[in-house]
C-alpha cells in the first residue's frame, strides 16, 4: 500500500506530484491554542525553495503555502491544518522522454514494477518537490516545541568535508550550502560548480542538531527516538544512510571510548540532570533522549539526473542511453538540509505528545 | 508512550524483560494455512542463544519457544500466534549496584527520566534479551517469503574489517562471529578475547542481504522499504547507524559513478526484468525494491557493560563510578546477526503483504 | 488527539471547517489503475448536496469537486487522491451569537472544554458540512469493489415508519426522502414540512444494504467488519444507534428463530456457497461476511439547529436561551443516506484489501 | 487481516483459542507507577467466569490470571503488561461434529469461507472465551481513570424489561443476572430456565453508565467517543445492536424534545461547568464527552448454540442438521455485562490519554 501519513499522535499526511496542480500536506494531532499563519511557515519554504543560486535546480517555483483549515482567528483549533503549495513552474514538455525509459537511480523502473504504469512528469509522486510538503508541515511542529532548538548544515560534499575545527553555525546561513566551516563553503562553489558544468553530480552529508530536548522523549521498543528518526530520514528522497550520534564510528570505539560518562550538575541548571562528558550516543540511550542535544547525520546519494549517458532500458525492454535534461540540483544533499530540519521537529514533535500521553499523572 | 509493536499489516509485539518470568512475541496478520511448530523457530533462537562460545555472555538460557495459539493441526490459523519464552537464568542479585547509579550508555537514566523508576534487573525492557522474541517473530514472518532468502554475517569488528575478496557465505556458520572471511575470523578471536580480558567491549559492522525479493515491494512515502529497514534496524539494542546499499560512501561518489545502469534481460529468467550492471543502491529506489538484492549494514556500537570504571551518578544525584559485572558480549554486534536477519524478515513479509493489498487486481 | 483518518489500508483522512476556505479528503491506499475523474465523484455529492428541496437545508453550494493529485491520465496511480472541494456559500454573519452561547446537542460546549475555544462559525469541524468529504472519499472506494451493491434509504422520520410491504427499490431516487414506499414519501412531506414551519426537527432511520459482499471479508477481532460499520456509522453526524442484521429486535427472539439455516447450494450459483434461509445476522457472522447482503441500520436524531428556544448558557456561564437561526435541514437524517453508503463503501472497500492481504496465496 | 489490537495510545492485543493451552492480553502504553498484581484483576475475572449458577454455562474454569510482565515490585513500568490465562477445563471431544458441520450463527462458514479451515474446538479463536483477556485489559485500564465510575447491567432479557422505576444499583451484584430490579431478577429466573430446558436460548440488553468523566474527552473525527464505544461494543461475541444515550429513540423525539438544555453551574461543583437538565446525548456531543454520565446500550443476540435442531450444510456442502451440544450460557447477554465494563475502561482510558497528549499545554 501506499503509507503517506507519518507520526503517531502529532501526525502529517502529504499529496501531490511534481506536476499536478498543487502538492499538499495535512498536519493532524496539533494542539489546539498555537499561533499559526501563513508567516510561520513561508521562511521555511523560501529555505528550501529551489532557482536560489546557481548550485540548486532552476526550477523556479514561488512556493506560496495556504493554511485551508485547522486555523480560525490566527490560532490552531485542534483540527486537521490543511495546506496547500500549488505548483506553478512545470514544464511538462522537458520529461518527454522519461516516459519511454528508465532513468537508472531513480524511481521510475520501481514504480512501474509495482504499480503497472506511472505518472513519469517529474518524477511524480517520487520527485523531491514533495519535501516541499514536509518543509511546511515541519513549520507547525516546530510550534509544539518552542524549547527546542533545531539546525542542520552540510558537513561533506563530495568527500569534501568541513573541519570541524572551522565550525561556525552563524556561518551556515550566509553561504549558498548551509556550510558552517566557511572555507569549505568556498572549496564547495568550485567542487559543485564543475559537476554542474560536467553534467554531473555530487552527494553530500548533513548533520542535524536539536538541543532542548529535554530527557525522557522516545517510545520504546518500536518507536524508540532514534528508530523514528531513522524511518524519517530514510524516508527522504536519495538518502541512503542515517547515523545517530557517533554511528558508524561507534563501531569502531571500545566501550569505555564509547561511554558517556556523567556527573552530578553542581549549578541546578539543566533541570537537576546529571552533566555528561561526552555525546558519543548522540542524546540518546535505550531508544528515549538523555536531555543532551540529538544528533543525527544522513548520507545523500549524488543527484541521479545527470547529463552524462547511462546505460539503461526502455518500458518495452529494449536497450537505450539516456541522459536526464530538465533542471536539476547538482548536489540534492544541499537543499536536504530544511528537509532534514523538518523531519526532526516533525519526530520531536511526536514524541512529546506521546511522552506526555503515556507519562503525565494519572 | 510504549509502542512495543511493529509492523503494518503482518505485525508483531513483544512483551517481556530481562529478569521476569517470561519474554514473548504475538505475531498478528500471518497469512493462513502455513505449516508451522516449535521446529521452525527453534533453531533461530538457538542461533541466537547466549553462552554458546567464550565471545558471547555466559548466562545460559535455553531459549525455548512455545506457540500457546494461532496454530491449529500444525497449521497457522490466519489468527494471532502467541509466543513464549521462559527465563531460566536469572541471577538478579547481580544486578543490586545498577538499582543504584547509573550505568553510561545504558537506558538506566533515560528510563528513570521517562517513567520515574525502573526495573534495574538486567536492564529490564532495555535488555537485549527482547531481541530472542523479535527471532522467534522473524522465523514466523519468513514462512510467509519463502523465495527470499536472507543472510547476515559480521563484517567488522573493533574497527577490523573482513576483505571483500575473501568473502565466503559458506564459512558464516563455521565460526563464533558469523564471519565469512576465514582470515578475519581468526584475527577475531584475539581481538575479542583480548577485550573480554581487558574488561573491554569491542564495536562490530553487520551486512544483511536478501536476495529473492521481486521488484515492486515497498510503500510509499513513509513506509518505504528502506525507510522501514532503517526503523526495524535502528529499533535493535546498540545499533546507531543503518546505510542502504553503499550508504555513506555513495555521499562520496558522482552521479554517474553511483548509477546502477541497466540492461534488457536477454535470457527471460528474473521475470524478464531488466539487468542491472551495478547496485550500489543496495536494491532500492524510491522506496520500492528493484528486484535486485536488497542490502544493508547496521552499525553496533560496543557493548555498554564494561569492566572498566566509569564516572557516573547515583540515582540521588551523587558522583560515583561504575562498572558493571554480570555476564556480557564482549561484542553485542555479533549476537545480532539473527537479530538483523529477523528484522529483515519481519519488514519483507509486511511489505508482500501490504503490496499485494494494495496492487493485486480489483 | 484529533484522528481525522479512517480505514486500515484504504484510508482516507478528511480536514475542512464549515466556513473555511474549502474541505476536502485525502484518500490513500487506493489501488493503482482504476479509471477515474471528477465525473466518477460528483453524482455522489450532487446527491447529498444542500438546497435541493425545501426538506434540506437553503444553504446552496456548488460542491464541485477536484482532484488535486493520485490521477494520472485518467487513471489513479497508486498515490495519494487529493480531492478538494471549495466552501462558497457562506454566511458567517448568521452565526454571531453562536459565539457567544452554546447550543444544546452541538458540539460547542464540548468543543470548547476539550480544546478552550472553537471555530464557532457553522460548527466549525463539526458541521455535517465535513461529510461532504467522505461522500467523496466513498465515491472512490466504489471503484475499489465494482461487484457490490450499495444502496440506503430512509424507513422512518419522526417516528412514521415505512410498510415493508411496499418497499420498492426504485422508489429511492424518486422522492426528496429517499423513501422506498411511496406512500410513507408523501405522509412525510407533510410531517417535516410541518416540523419546519414549527421551526422544529426530526429524527429519522436509515437502513443501508451492501449485496455482491462474497464470504469472507472482516478481520477479526477488533477490525470486524460490524465493529468497523458501527464506528463508520456512529462518527457521522447526529448518529446516535447503529444495528446489525436484526439489530436490537435480535435481543428479543429466540436462539432457534435468529438462527440463519443453510442449505446445499443446489445452482452452482453463489460461488458454490450454502443458501441461506435467513438473515437475521444482517450478512456478517463472527465478524466475517458471510456472503449474505450486509445489513445496517442507522438511528439519526433530530437536528439540533431547532427555532424554539432551549435554555443554554454562555461561554462566560450566564443562563441564556438561544434558538438556531440559519439554514438548518429539518430532518437531517434525509441527507444521511449518501453520507450512509459512502461509508459502507470505504469500510467495505478496505476489508476487501485487508482481505486479500493476508488470505491470498504466500 | 487479523486486528487484535484495540486503543490508540492505551492499546491491548489479544490472543487465544478457545481449546488452546492459554489466552491472554498484552496491554501497551500503560503508564508508569501504578500499583498493579493480579489480586487488582481476578475480581474482574470473577464476575465473568462461567459455572457460577445454572443461567451460565457450566464449563469450569478458574480463569486465573498471571502477570507476566510490566510491573516491578508492584507498580506498573510502563512497558508491556502481558496478561496470561491457562485454559484448564477443555473437552474438545464434545466438538467433534461441529468439525463437519456448520453451526448457524456461529462465525464457522465465515471463517471457513476466509481462512479455508478453522480451529473448530469450541469456535477457536471466535469463541466468548477470548473475553477473558479483555476483562483482564479492562481492569488494568480501570488503574488510569480511577475518578470514572463504570457500571453495566442487563435490562432486558428475551423481551422481557425491567421497570427503570425499580432501578437500584445495589441489586446488581445480589443476583445472577446483573439485573438491578428485583423483580425482573424473579421472573429472569423461570425464563432464562425455561429457554435453558428447551435447549433454547434468550438475547438480551446491556446498559453501562460511566460517571465521572470529564467534559472534553474523545477525538473526532474518525475517534469520536461515540464511534469508538461503537466499535468496542460491536467487537464483543454476539453483539448486534449499540446505542448512545437515547439511541433508536431519539430517531423517534422531536428537536425540542431531544435537546439537553443547560443551566448555569449554581453551586460551583462540576469544575465550574454546566448543569444539564437531560441526558438524551447519552454525554457526547460532537464525539467529545460533555461531562454528563455516558450511557451506552448494546442489543446481545440469544446464543447461538441451542439444542433445538436448525438446518445446515456440511463442510463438504451436503444437507445436514446441527443442534449444538456442549455447555452453553442461555443467555450469553449475561456474562456479557463484564465484558461490556471492561470496554467501556479500555475505550475510557484511552481517550483519556489521547486528550492529554494533544490538549496539554506546549
């Protein structure tokens, strides 16, 4: 079946293709009470908004969201918020030939296995513009929790990576990459730059912090915090791996490297909580946040359109190249980043209200 | 709250903890009619069973499954297949000082945090000891995808990591660390042994794959097969990262680098499916599988319990150090090769079913 | 928390005030391949639609549906059916006092002590405006089982019950009752033509009958297909009894009298399957259809929007009175009846699928 | 598919055949530190045990129930509470024809007709018998709404009603059939005796109040707490009919007469909130409590396995004649009552914690 709704309590659905009329998502679960406009969630979407800088797709596309419902005199009522972002910029015509043949990397031979035929224009229900509905449903769940303070950055382009020495998060906002390390950020328009006029693509890493999280969010055993954040990321289109706190390097690590180890809090900040010395398990243990930051890293697979050939077949069998014209992000990991932030308050979002389901006093 | 069920349509639940009476699993939506009893699971959970080698904890348990309903003259009823597990080898008093402080890297604080107290015997519901229930599960779900075949092995351990080139299914079962690099198992031993002695504990690398899984499985967008995966496999005790197919080194390839090109299937076998030249997208595209094997590696971080002191705090808030006696994993990585096996079973058998659900005819 | 999603693996999730901009359903799960277009949707809404008769209410929408995503060249895709249907017809300025005071058998004082204020114009969420969008959402799930037969009618309004001996089916659509005697039509133009003048209401009593159902859909124990029709049924507006089969009558015979006896299906017809003698159990037994025309029946009170005055109180508890003014149908169970059989067919329609999801071949 | 799950965030699943070595319950979602042993569930459990006095069936089961897990020196943990039951007095020789032939009203052909067999001794898994677990579930619901107050009665058996002038609560427990009007409990006597001597068998009807729930609990739309209790109620063996508040009645009653008018709150008890001056909603409105006792009715059909002779076919499709020989309740309505509380609990309990986690404070 076709699962298109996320989330246990504080739950989205999302709709749309690349190039029907509109794309959508529906925030179900919301508190009721929550100051909501349209302002709240278009700073997210211009984020994420494609045509930017020349390192992103030329796609041009407003993205103007519209609150449908869920909303009456600027607040949330406690019932499904409705919005809509109409797709504006489609050039049908740029697809024609994705009809015919598979474009290897992408969804296109998949779907047709599974659902017999496809609507090829963009991708359709595949193409990352549905982030576009996660970006603004991620927006409301932001409002659930104000304490918490949520960023991602790009931390490897191409094998490129930051250092983190460099690391500087006043710095991510003011380059075309949502770099923190800003020489890196220069490398980055050279490295990106060339792929772009190669025809070709990059991958990327992301990283995603949440601090504020207080200690005790997560459902054990099957909706364990880090398990939830892994079926969200994995989630996104052209991720293709997901790591939680030091995560493959852990495996590397003996267990007293690995320990995070604790001390009493001496100043009574942090709620009386004990301090932990290190964040090697990335805020979380047993599947439920510890009260240090959440710390998540997703690999992006290179952007699969790309203008150098591909063997690949056509719907009828037959053997074929093709090359994937149309405007494309030559390294799709970069624009993942409001992605990511969005999955992140959408899980954290969840798991407060399930925390405070099951937890609060009876 | 606890969500302690997974799956969408062929679903299961696990009950149970460390030191209670019992530990189980109920199996709900197996399809009906399926020949099924003790001797289809056992063997999975004697894999999986402790004290069988000096690199896997010495409690000893013989794990022994019943099936108390859903099967009916030794087939399955189409109704929920409850199983149990009795715990045998208890040895609560082992545990006392963890009633009392905090053991890093364990659940102990965050479980406290949660829910106000816990039951420290063991870890509790944190304990590993829940996998044996999500085995036996997985035996279930693996009648339901008989022509898929599914194995994992240990690829890595400590950082040590076996040679591709050396790779030999056979030699998974010959040896203690389900390793299939001869050479590498060897090396292991000490390895292992040597941290055992130190009062270490050792990271390990996991690879599953499944090869038999027809193109068209997977439900998008939020249910998709690897977005599942990566929930199944990061919901394990330890495990802090999940890649699909190359993961994180595909962030570091190009475009045309990371493209699986296809071409007409010249012979008709694979239903006439394409070829595929490559698969670094370990099976998956857009969700839905390829019909190309499906893989993935699961990071597991050292086992938390050490012989080691470790800062810590006391449940009033007092500095202390820790080390936690009682019978451990050097490596937990490896008793979790049934353990990923199983996973990988549960998330297949759900998504046959839920394809067909939605795409047979009308 | 605000569930607005029904159904298992054909589900739709409806959002959309009364005075909002629009409503609309998502509808998630359908199958892939079915024909379909507005033209599929609209007969259904255009039957529930308002302001045909002086028994409905005045208000006069358009109701004009549009698709918005899951359909590609005519044809559903397997993605989510965004349908969307604009509000145009509205007066909020009617609903002034509304605000203030709350309206005896509304939602409003529960509304309010649930979520601390409301969208009070039109009801807000909890207008039957909302149906609108499952009439939809049915019309779609009726292309998911083309082999059955849905039909409702009214049997009885304020109390003025239809002769069973003059039953006639295609009585239904010819009468603004949809009243299957026609001589129970015309005494009904007079009793609610009266309760309107009288700025009453009336109760009425839809019975609902799905044919072509084969043997074997419903799952046991907690989604069975009657437990599934009595939640569809008692989440529509003002619905307030639900029966199965002989409903509550049953409680009153005898074992020997409700039994349903079989015998040999002599014909080969039906599938091979038993004849019933009876059908007492309105076609569904132990929760699984057994081949039988599933039978409902539905108790709807009268409407609560009534011209006489009703002591009430108001938000700031002050006594009060308050009559509804506005444009109120005087019997609102006449409009049930597509609301009705849209829900019997998106229950129906997602038995079909979870059916075949676990009871095909493995 | 097979659900054996009910509740949203309170959930139990269910497993168990009737001739099986065990039933039992998994509660998920429980919170954390209540007190829990099984003395808090066995009264339960007694109330609904069979061969308490000769209007039961004589089958002898202790109905012991064993906590297995989710509850650490005597509080609950928050993790799964699994819920055994062994079965004890099974004589599966006394179905031996119920092998062959199919028992109307039973869910034998349903089954048959969906599974393609059925584990026949003693209905399997569609036996009464599995209400066993849900008592068990229901009690430790209970646990979370400790301010509501549940109570069900029979009143009415085999048509004959009770005179709610005689109504007293306190006669309930002081007589076998639950029946709170001393009267009826007389002549219930002869009746039911008499059906049982016929080899006969008498429905009946269940009433159960709720008081002490607050205003504001249930989510709409598809959660209402009307369409829930529907579902709950229609999931028990043998139900066929659900009303709330005046239910079929109301479909009789004019606007005016419908209406729960309200009247300030004089002397500040009920929190502040209003007082009504009737309860025809039964206490919901718009799916939401409102403060008032919630009131339910469910219609039990006569028992289905009578000794009366009724015509059927055989598996093999061959005439037959069937009369059902074993130990059967002549009135299964009766020990339904329990069955009826427990549901009301769970369903109770559940939209208790739904409400906190959406309508809490962020």
């Amino acid at each position: 079946m076709s699962f298109n709704t996320f989330g246990r309590v504080f739950r989205f659905s999302t709709w749309g293709e690349s190039h029907g009329p509109a794309i959508g998502a529906m925030v179900d679960g919301c508190p009721p009470g929550l100051s909501l406009s349209e302002a709240d969630i278009q700073p997210f979407l211009d984020k994420r908004r494609p045509g930017t800088s020349k390192f992103t797709t030329q796609r041009r596309e407003p993205d103007e969201v519209r609150i449908l419902s869920g909303v009456f005199e600027g607040r949330t009522t406690g019932t499904p918020i409705s919005l809509m972002i109409e797709n504006t910029d489609q050039r049908s015509k740029d697809y024609g030939e994705v009809a015919k043949a598979y474009r290897p990397g992408h969804a296109d031979y998949a779907y047709d296995a599974k659902y017999g035929f496809r609507d090829y224009r963009g991708g359709g229900r595949s193409s990352a513009r549905e982030t576009a509905s996660r970006v603004a449903a991620g927006a409301v769940a932001r409002l659930v929790i104000p304490d918490v303070d949520i960023f991602a950055y790009v931390s490897e382009i191409g094998g490129d990576a930051i250092d983190p020495a460099r690391f500087d998060a006043s710095e991510i906002d003011s380059n075309p990459f949502f770099c923190p390390d800003p020489e890196a950020a220069k490398r980055w328009e050279k490295l990106v730059d060339d792929a772009r006029k190669d025809g070709s693509s990059l991958g990327a890493v992301v990283e995603c912090v949440a601090s504020g999280v207080p200690a005790g969010w997560g459902a054990p055993l099957y909706a364990k915090l880090d398990s939830e954040l892994a079926a969200a990321m994995m989630s996104i289109n052209a991720v293709k791996g997901v790591e939680i706190g030091d995560g493959f390097a852990a495996a590397r690590l003996r267990g007293e490297q690995n320990a995070d180890p604790m001390r009493p809090n001496m100043d009574g900040g942090n709620d009386g909580n004990p301090v932990f010395l290190a964040n090697h398990a990335g805020g979380i243990a047993g599947g439920i946040s510890t009260g240090q930051p959440v710390k998540v890293r997703i690999a992006f697979k290179p952007t699969s359109s790309i203008l150098i050939p591909v063997e690949t077949v056509t719907r009828e069998g037959v053997a074929s190249e093709i090359i994937t014209k149309g405007r494309h992000d030559p390294c799709v990991g970069i624009r993942g980043v409001p992605v990511v932030e969005a999955m992140m308050a959408l899980v954290l979002a969840d798991q407060k209200l399930l925390h405070r389901a099951q937890c609060g006093e009876v």
